[in-house]
C-alpha cells in the first residue's frame, strides 16, 4: 500500500505533500522503482472562515517516482503568492538503512526545492513494532492463524519554518483495505492529526484526517488525498 502524506501544516494550515508520508510528517518509506504515484489533495486545509477549504480548496497535484539506488524523488505544483500562481516545487528522498530484525529503516531528504520556497530537511526512522512475528509468519508452511497486521512506529526531525522540529507517528494495518494514520510535528503553527487510508486496489487509494494545530484548542484542518500508481512493469494500468 503506497498511499501516504507527508505534509507540513504551515502559516494558515497550508499542506504539501509525498506519497510515503503520514498526514503531516515524512517516513522512511519510498515509492517502489519503477512506480510513479499521482496524487491530488486540498492544498488549503483551513475549516473555518472566508478562506476555508470549502470556499477555496486549492487543488495541488503531485507526482513522486521510485529510483534505484533507494531514492525517490517528486514533483509538486503548489499555489505560492496566490491561490492561481502555482509554482513547481521538487522533492528528494533517500532511504540509507532498510529495516531489518534489530533495526529501523531510516532515510534523509529535502521538500520545496523550488523558486520562492524555503526547504526543509528531515531524518525519520520508521520501525514495525511486530517486524520478526510478521517475517516468521510470512515463512510458514501453513497459515492457520490470524493474519498478523503490521505496526509502525515513525519519529525523528525536521527543519522547516527556519527551525528544527521534533516527528512522531504511527500507522496500524487495521484490515487489508483499511490502515490508521496518527502523527505530530512540533511548532506552534505545526499539527497533531488523526485519520486512515482507504486501500481501493493495488493503485488506487483515498486518504483523509483531521488536524489541529498545536497553538489552537479546536478542530484545524482536514485532509483529502486521492493517489493512483502507475507500474511500468505492468503496461495495464495505464
């Protein structure tokens, strides 16, 4: 399931966004080589006044490409000056350490590469909690038990609003078509935010959460993705 967001809710609950993400913090996750994920989600997050998601959502699209060597890279169209000056912005991931039986998978990388964007940074480490009970099950002969449903526990830092924030999260396999997305970046003006996927297919998902900002005690924002994969390795699915 490649269907996920990593999204900064920043001055005024503006989200962009990745496919191997939470809803507002990045993973050690990378698109598949050979995969390219198109996504389309609300840029403009904000429930309440004139410049609500529901008066100006502010479509963004986005594209993310698996590569070899571990490294996934993207393209983002986001509005900048104006909700109708969309500007490209690229993204870049590497992923140096694949999970193993005694530790996590970790990967760097750099968002808003564009002109009049400021970059963020960031280093995740992303853990299944039940990763060998999942490796030994996978191995069996027979499978007679309940399934085993992956755990994952992400945390570590990002730069980003000129500052250094601390990232935590989780998702939790609830069924084969349903997974729980939760997870926090520090800041003021950054969000907690709870919400899931909707596995459709093996290409087609729907993701939705709901935010609140740190610096507020009410309900924030909300999310909407929409992703499609497309396999070069499986001319079909175009």
């Amino acid at each position: 399931m490649r269907a996920a967001l990593a999204a900064a809710c920043l001055l005024g609950g503006t989200a962009w966004a990745a496919p191997t993400g939470l809803n507002v913090i990045p993973t050690a996750d990378l698109v598949p080589f050979r995969q390219l994920s198109a996504v389309l989600q609300n840029g403009n997050t904000v429930l309440r006044g004139g410049s609500s998601v529901f008066r100006q959502p502010e479509p963004v699209p986005q594209f993310e490409a698996g590569l070899p060597w571990n490294l996934e890279t993207g393209l983002d169209l986001v509005p900048a000056d104006r909700p109708e000056d969309y500007r490209p912005q690229v993204n870049l991931k590497w992923r140096l350490l694949d999970e193993g039986y005694r530790w996590p998978a970790v990967a760097a990388g750099v968002s808003q590469l564009g002109v009049g964007f400021t970059p963020n940074y960031f280093l995740v480490a992303s853990r299944t909690i039940n990763y060998q009970q999942i490796q030994y099950q996978k191995f069996r002969a027979h499978h007679r038990n309940i399934k085993l449903r992956g755990i994952r526990l992400h945390t570590g830092i990002q730069y980003t609003s000129y500052a250094w924030r601390a990232l935590v999260g989780t998702d939790i396999e609830v069924t084969d078509y349903f997974v729980i997305y939760a997870d926090w970046l520090s800041g003021t003006q950054n969000a907690v935010s709870l919400g899931g996927v909707l596995v459709i297919n093996q290409h087609d998902s729907v993701q939705a959460a709901l935010l609140r900002r740190n610096d507020e005690d009410r309900l924030s924002g909300a999310l909407l993705v929409i992703t499609h994969t497309f396999s070069f390795d499986d001319p079909l699915v175009w």
